[in-house]
C-alpha cells in the first residue's frame, strides 16, 4: 500500500502563492509519474499538472500554466506544486495522485491514477 500525504494549503489573497508538497510512503514501487488535480465544490476533479518521476516530463492544464509549477525530489519522494499568481477560480481541495504506468488512456483523467491523498484546500480570496 502507497500513503500520500498532501501538506500547504491554505487561505491566500488573488495574486498570491502557496507551494504545496505531496510525500509519498509505505510500499516501494516503481512509480511512472505523479499527478495534481482539484475539486471545487460542485464541481467535478479536474487535471492540474504531471511529472513523470525519472524524465522529469512534465504537463500542465491549460488553466495552470504558466502560473503554477510542478516538480519533484526524488530523494525525499515528494512531489511539489508551486501556485503563483492565484485567482479565486483556483480556490478547491487540491489531491495529489500516482499514476498506474500500465493505463492505455489519457493521462490527465482520474482513472490513470491508482493512490491518492486525503486532499488539502486551497482558499484563494478576491
């Protein structure tokens, strides 16, 4: 079993930033990539951002990029987002994922990843 532990959020003025860090624990595993998405409220989870872990390849949604940026330290196992620039439309719970290097589809659908953390929110004010 895989835990991901997801810390950083917080409340933050429009035009601000907050780096969010996700570190992963318990089994060793080969990972192929890691992900962020988010939920807001009423909303279905949306694709943010993915490194693929060794290549450090990384992706981004359209809506993310060029403000946020994702990246990773192997030796610690974590996974960072760092948000710049935040908007009020960022504001959600932000869960990061790991993706199952076998899935065929689209990298930035939920059903590519197999562990997820608990979550942590993100309160960006306007």
């Amino acid at each position: 079993q895989v835990q991901l532990e997801e810390s950083g959020g917080g409340l933050v003025q429009a035009g601000g930033s907050l780096r969010l860090s996700c570190t992963a624990s318990g089994r060793t595993f080969s990972r192929y990539a890691m992900g962020w998405f988010r939920q807001a409220p009423g909303k279905e989870r949306e694709f943010v951002a993915r490194i693929r872990w060794r290549a450090d390849i990384k992706d981004y949604s359209e809506s993310v990029k060029g403000r946020f940026t994702i990246s990773r330290d192997i030796a610690k196992n974590t996974v960072y987002l760092q948000m710049n620039s935040l908007k009020p439309e960022d504001t959600a719970v932000y869960y990061c994922a790991v993706q199952n290097a076998g899935y065929s589809g689209n990298y930035y659908t939920s059903r590519a990843y197999d562990y997820w953390g608990q979550g942590t929110q993100v309160t960006v004010s306007s």
